[in-house]
C-alpha cells in the first residue's frame, strides 16, 4: 500500500536541555531529523515532508545529504500549524495515506508500518500504542489516588490517516485549542482511529536522559560490514612508484591517470564497498581532468569522510600488494604508518601483506602490479 509522510521537526525540544534545537542534535554522529526521514523513505515512502523552523530551512539540505524523495516547508508556532504545513506541502491525493511522525522517535521501522497500513484500512486513522504497564498514581507531593490503567495506551508516532480525512478534521479543530497529537483531532471530529501495535523503540526523545539511552541502543544496533577492492596498473617508464602512500625508488614507474597507487586505490574501493558507495572510478572519472597526476591519499580521504557522514567507523584494513619487485618488506611499516593516518586507525589495526605469483601471470613478467585490500567498518543497522 502506498503511503507519503509528514515529520515535524520544528519545536526547539527545550526539555532536552541547552543546545541545539533537538531534531538536530546527533544520534549515532548523524542529526536526529536523519533518523526518521532515511527510515521512512527506506520503507517506501513516496514522498516525505520535512517540517522545520525558519532558520533551519537552509540546513535540512546537509543533514538530509544523499537522500532523495523528499522536501522541506516553514513550520508554525504550534505543532498542529507545523503539522498542517506539512500536509499542505503533500502532492498526494486525498486519498493517500499519510504518516504523521515526530523526528523525535529516530527509530521507526518497515514493521511499524506495516502494522499501520493494515489497522488503517477498518479505520479512518491508527496509531501505535503500548497498553500502560506502569501502575498509575494521580496526586501532587502525595498520591491521592491509584488509577486504573484498564484499557489504557500510550499513543506513539507515526500515525496514519488519509490525507483528506485528516486536513478535514483539522479545519473543524478549534483555533484556541492545541491537540497534543493528530489522532485526537480525528477522535473528536467523529473519526474511527484503530490501535496498531506500538513498540518500545518507537521511544521519543524528549530529556537529556533519553538522548543518553538512544545513544546506547544505537550502539547496540551496530553492524559489522566488509568491503572489498582491487586495482592494477601497468608498469612504465619511471624511477619510482607510488604504493600504499609511500615514494619507493624502482627501475620503473606505474601508469595511471592519477599517480597510480594501487595500494590506496585498492583501500579506496575496499572502503567504498564497505558502506555501498560504488567505486572509486565513480567518484572520481578518468576522463576528469582534475584529478591528473593526483595524489591518491585524497580519494582515501574522501571515501573516509563519505563513511564518517553515514555514520560509519573504520575497524581495521588489510592490503595485500601482488608483485615480483620493489620488495615491500622494506617499506611495510612506513605504508602502515601512512594508511594507519589516513583511516584515522592506530598502526595495529593495519596490515600490509606481499605475495609474488612466482613468475606466472603480468604481475609474474612483471608487466604490473596488483593490490586487494579489504576494510572493515562498523555502521547503524
Ligand atoms: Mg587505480
């Protein structure tokens, strides 16, 4: 079933404490408003409507950076206005479904969804709710009385609505009255809003402490991915190569459009790889005169960056180097130290390995030199 969506990410979120507004503090080293928009658009969104403050309208760009699908309007001063601002953004029919969510809960999933779609379709709303476990005391320095939580339930976001139905509750909403969510303005306007499952993960963050508790789960729904690269390049007329970031005197040179290093070349796609980034000849073309004769420690560079902006971190790397000659044994350690810095990673978190191919093969005539590498990083699930 097809569906767009709303996050209201405008409020300042003061309860979290001094800082930046809170759908722009970091998660996982990402922006919390990242969270919810990548989440939803990876579960088929077909369009997402970012709602946020004036002066962040000029920033949804960079933290939203690589994702497609979506776009950014001006909020109100309330919730309902930024909401209804959202919704009037929508391209979509009356008819579409349409998630409400708060960039405050990062952590919704396929699942959630789908839970929704299906209670939404006996119903002109859902919502995800979690029946209260807690036993509830009402009072002020002291209990007065203990509450029943007999058919009780916390109501989360996303909720679900046609966008019709829901534009047209809010217009019946009265102007001096501030619903504490989009559901409640259905309920009243004499609308059927289904329970769908809630979950625990679909936690808002709204204190200091919460942010504290979503940085261990996000720790907790690390995953371990691995990336592999290999590169050629033909030998030359020359007295040195360039390998694995270090100058080593030979009889030859390496051809290739920039200064050749297979050794970073290899690491550069390995790293590419690790966190699905296509290869290196992607993001830097041959037929790019720019990058000519270049350095190759920038595209290890820029691969590194690209990881650390998905919120990657590098474990370790391991660069096997496949030649008769130069003999590496002598230059291990100085490309170890030179990849160790450019990872960001301590020397023993490197290995530089040589194998020949006893003389058979281009790299045995020793037409070539070839290198395969593999990196490891950690990334959010
Ligand atoms: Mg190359």
């Amino acid at each position: 079933m097809s569906f767009s969506a709303v996050v209201v990410a405008a409020g300042e979120g003061l309860r979290a404490g001094p800082g930046e507004p809170k759908a722009w503090r970091l998660l996982g080293l990402r922006p919390l408003i990242l969270w919810s928009v990548e989440r939803l658009l990876a579960a088929g969104a077909e369009e997402v409507v970012v709602v946020v403050a004036q002066d962040r309208l000029a920033l949804v760009d960079g933290a939203l950076k690589g994702l497609k699908g979506w776009l950014a309007v001006l909020g109100g001063k309330t919730r309902s206005a930024s909401v209804q601002a959202g919704l009037a953004a929508l391209s979509c029919g009356p008819d579409q479904i349409v998630l409400v969510h708060d960039a405050a809960r990062p952590f919704v999933t396929r699942l959630h969804i789908d839970g929704l779609l299906a209670a939404i379709a006996r119903a002109d709303g859902a919502v995800p709710a979690l029946p209260v476990a807690d036993t509830l005391k009402r009072g002020h320095v002291a209990i007065e009385a203990t509450v029943s939580r007999e058919g009780l339930w916390r109501a989360q976001t996303p909720q679900a609505f046609r966008l019709g139905r829901l534009m047209d509750a809010y217009g019946r909403w009265p102007k001096d009255e501030e619903p504490t969510d989009d559901a409640s303005v259905v309920e009243r306007d004499g609308g059927r809003v289904a329970l769908a499952p809630g979950d625990p993960m679909l936690m808002k963050l709204t204190y200091p402490e919460d942010f504290r508790m979503a940085e261990q789960l996000v720790g907790s729904q690390r995953i371990v991915r691995t990336g592999f690269g290999i590169d050629a390049h033909r030998f030359g007329p020359g007295d040195a190569v360039m390998l694995g970031g270090v100058n080593i005197a030979h009889d030859k040179g390496l051809i290739g459009h920039s200064d050749a290093d297979v050794g970073l070349h290899a690491l550069t796609d390995a790293l590419l790889g690790a966190i699905a980034e296509g290869d290196i000849g992607l993001h830097f073309p041959p037929s790019d005169d720019q990058w000519k004769g270049a350095s190759s420690d920038q595209f290890l560079l820029y691969a590194v960056d690209l990881a650390q902006g998905k919120g990657a971190r590098i474990l370790s790397a391991d660069l096997t180097l496949i030649c008769e000659r130069p003999k590496i044994g002598p230059h291990r350690d100085a490309m170890r130290a030179r990849i160790a810095d450019l990872l960001g990673l301590p020397m023993d978190r490197v290995s530089v390995k040589a194998t020949t191919t006893e003389g058979m093969g281009f790299t045995g005539r020793a037409e070539g030199l070839v290198a395969q590498a593999i990196v490891t990083v950690e990334t959010p699930a």
